[in-house]
C-alpha cells in the first residue's frame, strides 16, 4: 500500500476511534433515512476528524463531495486515503494556489446539491454568485465558523441569502467547546510545532477575546506566559480584565510582545502602526479563519528583506533592523501547522454538524436565513459526550419541575 495512503488510514481510524459521539449520531441518523440518496457538498478544513465525518454522512447514506476551506489546512495522507481507500470525491491538496482552491470548490457543486456544509462562507457565497441553478434544489446548509456567520448574516440582512443555514457556531456544544478549548490548544500547538521556542516567561498578546481568543488566552497563561488581550469590544475588554488579562491597545500590547495571535474574524487587526510598534523579533500567528488579520502585504512593504526562517516561518526584517516572523503565510496557525483540534472536541461539532445536515432536511417550513442550533440537539450532544466518559447528571423531579414553571410559589 502507498505510504501516504496508509498514513491517512491511520490518521482516520485514530480519529474514528476517539469519536464516540459523532458514531452514535452516524448510527442514528442513518436509522432516521432523512440523508438516505441525498448530495451533499462540503468545505471544511480536510484531515482526519473532518474525514470521519464525511464518512459519517457517507454511511447515512448520503453522496458527499469535498473541497478544503483553506489552502494551507489539507492533509494530504486523508485527502489521499479518502479517494483511495474509501472512493470520496476530495479535491484538495496542501498548498493549492488561489486559481485551484476555487476551482475545488466548484467541483464540489459538480451534482443536483441538497445540503452544503461549510467553513468560512466561501462555498455558500459561491452558489449565490455563480451557481444560482443549484438554490432551488437546496434544503439547507450548515456553517460551523465565527467568520462565515458573521458573512451568513450579511447576506440575510441585504436578503441575498437563498435557503436556511443552521449556524452550527453559536450553538452552546461547538462554541463553548471548540472555540475555546479546541482553538485554545490547537493554536499553542502550531506555536510551538513551527517554532520550537518556550513561552514561559514570554509577554503574550492575544488579539480579540471571543470565544477564540478567551481559549488561547487561557491556555498560554497555563503555558507560563504573561499574557495581554487587546479588544474593540468594552464589554469583552472588562472580561478579559476580570479574567486577570492585562488589557491593552494593539499597539502598545504588540511593542512588548514576544508572541502576538490575532482571532478576530477582522480584516488588518494588526494595521501599519502596530507592524511599525512590534518588538524586536515578535512572532505574528493568526488563528482566525481568513489570512487578512495580520496584513502579509504591509509586512513586505515595510520590509528591507524576506526570507524563510524555518519550515513555516518568514522572518521579515525592517528597515530599522528589526526582525518580525510571520507563521504560516498570516493562515490559520492550528491547521496549517498543527493538526487542528483535539478529536474529542471535534467530536462534538461534528456531531452537531451532522445533526444540522438531517434537520434541514426533514424539517419542513425552514425560511431562508440563518437559525440556531434547537436546543434539544445541543443537549443531545452533550448527553452522548458525558456518557461517552461514563458520566451522569441528575434530573428535576416532577415537583421541582412545577416549582421551576410556576410564578406563584416563591418559597
């Protein structure tokens, strides 16, 4: 067997063992017949856990065909394996040029679409632009990212948006979870896989404190580092404040960081003054979805010279003589060089994503636009996970659940 093959087999029998969760979904979703002969195109980041659940929706019955969502996030032994293997149309590869991550995307739509999963917006945004053939025949979507909801609800507010989207991001199960858990640790992952360098003692700059950044915040002070949280947001600045956070501007935050990580969904969170501010020999990731966060092209501009530092490294010196690394080409930092959020996490999502995928479909009277996750299927979710770790909760009585649902008795 070819060694990539075997490789990505590996990768996603590990992921499927460690998936609990999401396999008692499969089963079920499967004995629900609602995916049953249904096509399905999807754009998530391509490695294993991403795999299991394509395969999941697979042994539901559905035809599933997949792109990449960033040309940086696809590991080539999964994509391999699933077209090898298990005969999945995937079309992605690590490092696809612009021309080729759009031309992916299409061929994903290459069949009469009932459901789009996405991760970021692109795949959804491109059947309004370019394949408006395909809306009419379309239940619905899920979208599983902070940035393709916030571009999900543009769309609904200037009424372009076609068909329902369930957005798989708010619902408690995913955010509260992969957001901060997830990224938290996926992100000192790729930290530390593309440099190599101690963060103890290290003066830290988080850049936005979402979900996201609350998660990478947490687990770099675990870390040992000395950790700052820059924010528009007031509300979120007092929470990243009584969380024990230094708050700062971008700017001065970034003068005396060692380690800055933006997770924004924002274009140019780190803008010109800050790149101009940066302490010798700061180190710039981003860990949000699009690679605009960190501006690549103001870097080269204000640069002297480029040259690549380390495997995913580009040390950029300025024209002063300072010397700034940028990782992973400004792309998500977790997946273009870690391998993206623990199983378990994932788990979960994926979980819900399949769980979207078969409401949508069965679920007549769903109005174009964005709807949130029923509160039933989050806490589904979380029924499975606990009893995945043979774990129990207790339950209201029936007296206590009259005294919950009754305003009379206050005693």
């Amino acid at each position: 067997m070819d060694k990539l093959v075997d490789k990505g087999i590996k990768r996603l029998e590990w992921a499927r063992d460690h998936m609990a969760v999401l396999s008692t979904v499969r089963d079920d979703v499967k004995d629900g017949g609602y995916l049953e002969g249904k096509n399905i195109s999807m754009a998530l980041h391509v490695e294993a856990k991403t795999g299991i659940l394509a395969l999941s929706l697979a042994h539901a019955g559905a035809k599933v065909k997949m792109a990449s969502c960033n040309p940086l996030s696809t590991d080539d032994s999964v994509a391999e394996a699933l077209r090898e293997e298990y005969g999945m149309d995937v079309y992605a590869r690590r490092g696809e040029s612009s021309e080729e991550y759009y031309e992916h995307l299409k061929s994903t739509l290459e069949h009469d679409t009932h459901v789009v999963i996405d991760d970021g917006g692109d795949l959804i945004s491109m059947i309004h632009t370019e394949r408006e053939d395909l809306i009419d025949g379309i239940y619905g979507g899920a979208e599983e990212t902070t940035t393709g909801i916030v571009r999900l609800r543009a769309m609904e507010a200037d009424g372009a948006l076609k068909f329902p989207v369930m957005s798989v991001n708010d619902a408690y199960m995913k955010h509260m979870f992969d957001n901060r858990y997830g990224t938290g640790q996926s992100t000192i992952d790729g930290l530390m896989t593309a440099t190599n360098l101690q963060l103890s003692g290290k003066m830290f700059l988080v850049v936005g404190y979402g979900w996201c950044g609350r998660g990478i915040a947490m687990r770099a002070r675990g870390m040992g580092a000395n950790v700052m949280v820059s924010e528009v947001d007031p509300v979120k600045a007092v929470e990243a404040k009584m969380d024990g956070f230094r708050v700062v501007t971008c700017k001065d935050g970034i003068s005396k960081a060692d380690f800055a990580v933006t997770a924004t969904g924002c274009k140019d969170v780190v803008d010109t003054e800050a790149i101009m501010a940066a302490k010798k020999g700061c180190i710039l990731a981003n860990s949000g979805h699009f690679n605009n966060e960190i501006p690549k092209d103001v870097l080269e501009n204000l640069s002297v010279s480029q040259r690549e530092a380390r495997e995913d490294v580009i040390e950029y010196i300025m024209d002063d003589g300072r010397k700034l690394y940028l990782l992973a080409e400004g792309r998500l930092v977790n997946l273009a060089i870690g391998q993206g959020h623990p199983v378990e996490i994932m788990d979960m999502s994926f979980a819900l994503q399949t769980l979207a995928a078969e409401y949508v479909v069965k679920t007549e009277g769903l109005e174009p636009g964005v709807h949130d996750i029923p509160r039933e299927l989050d806490e589904k979710v979380a029924r499975l996970m606990l009893q995945a770790d043979g774990l129990y909760i207790d339950s209201l009585t029936e007296e206590q659940e009259r005294y919950m649902n009754s305003w009379k008795e206050g005693t």
